[in-house]
C-alpha cells in the first residue's frame, strides 16, 4: 500500500461559458466526487480556487480559478499551507492521448504537453504526483487543439467520458486507501459490451 491522497485537484477553466468543454472533465470528476462524499465546495481566495473538505474521508478537493495554465499557483498554495507532499495529491485532467471512455491512473512520468500539469510541476518543482487521465480524444491536426478542447464534446463522446468517470467513482475506495494498484486495474478495465440476446428460431 502507498500513501492515499490527501488532495484531489480537478482542472478546468472557470466560467459558465467553460463548464461543458472538454478541458474542464476535472472538474467534472471532482463534483462528481463532491457529491457522493457529501462535501460542498466554496470559494477560498488565499487558495485561488474553490474547495470542498470531506472530513469523513480525510481529502480535501481543489479547483482552481486560474484558467488553466496557471494551476500550479492553485496547488501550490494550497500544499504549502496544509504540508501535502506531492505523492499525496492526485491531478485529474484531460487526456488528447486517450480516447472519450478511455481512462488511466499514474504516479510522475511526463506531462503530455499539458499546460495545467506543467504549471503545477513548475510549483511544486517536482513530477512525482499523482495523476487521473480521463480521455477526451485528439482532433487530429495539432493546429485545432486549443479549439478542440474548449468545446463540448459531441454527444457520444460525452456519453463515453461519463461512463470513465463512473468506472473512477467506482475505484475511488480503493484510491481512498492507498490501493493504487487495484484502483487502477478497475479504473483502466472498460465493462464488455453485453452480447445482442439470440433471437429464438
């Protein structure tokens, strides 16, 4: 077993007009999150976000108010003011490297050119963090990605992200006890299509 998180930090942008884009599927995961802990969030301006604490759980959620290429300074206030090592804090994000449906745990590695994980590896001047890829799929032309990824995503795209975050819900215990490596094998295991019923001659 390996430390459980003390912090679930959700990206995004802040605004209604950002709240259905697919750069905002962090936070969506962490009011999902909110919910079923029971946690409200509330905004915390000396954290440059809103938080949520659900004590019973012991974890505190974070989603910063900085657009997203300056999370870190979100993140880093928050870890500095409550002493959070970074091998506690898992970042959930859009993945453009995985497909809608398509979800993946990680501890460090590299950051895929994503502006919210750089900003908060520049503040916490480490990689070692956790990190909760929920797939929103590529556009295709590196030209189109920053207009890609602040749209919604069509309809069967988001039907597929939900059911990622419905598999991250469900792995959410084992996470919430440090069982990394059980977390991720329910997370990263899509449920089989059910087989079409046989029709009777």
């Amino acid at each position: 077993m390996q430390a459980a998180p003390r912090l679930i930090v959700g990206l995004g942008n802040p605004g209604a007009e950002y709240s259905e884009t697919r750069h905002n599927a962090g936070f969506w995961f962490c009011e999902r999150l909110a919910r079923e802990l029971g946690a409200s969030f509330s905004v915390e301006s000396r954290f440059h976000g809103r938080v949520a604490h659900a004590r019973a759980a012991g974890v505190w959620l974070l989603q910063p108010s900085t657009f997203m290429n300056r999370s870190g300074q979100a993140v880093g206030a928050f870890v500095r003011f409550h002493r959070i090592p970074p091998a506690e804090i898992l970042v959930v994000h859009d993945e453009l490297d995985l497909q809608p449906g398509d979800l993946r745990l990680k501890f460090g590695g590299g950051l895929g050119g994503h502006n919210g994980l750089k900003d908060i590896t520049a503040h916490l001047a480490t990689q070692d963090y956790w990190r909760m890829r929920i797939g929103i799929g590529h556009p295709g032309d590196r030209d189109e990605v920053v207009n890609y990824v602040l749209k919604p995503p069509r309809r069967e795209e988001q039907e597929a992200i939900d059911t990622a975050l419905d598999r991250a819900l469900l792995a959410w215990p084992l996470v919430a006890r440090g069982d990394w490596n059980a977390a991720m094998k329910q997370a990263h295991t899509k449920p089989k299509p059910l087989a079409p019923p046989k029709l009777l001659p």
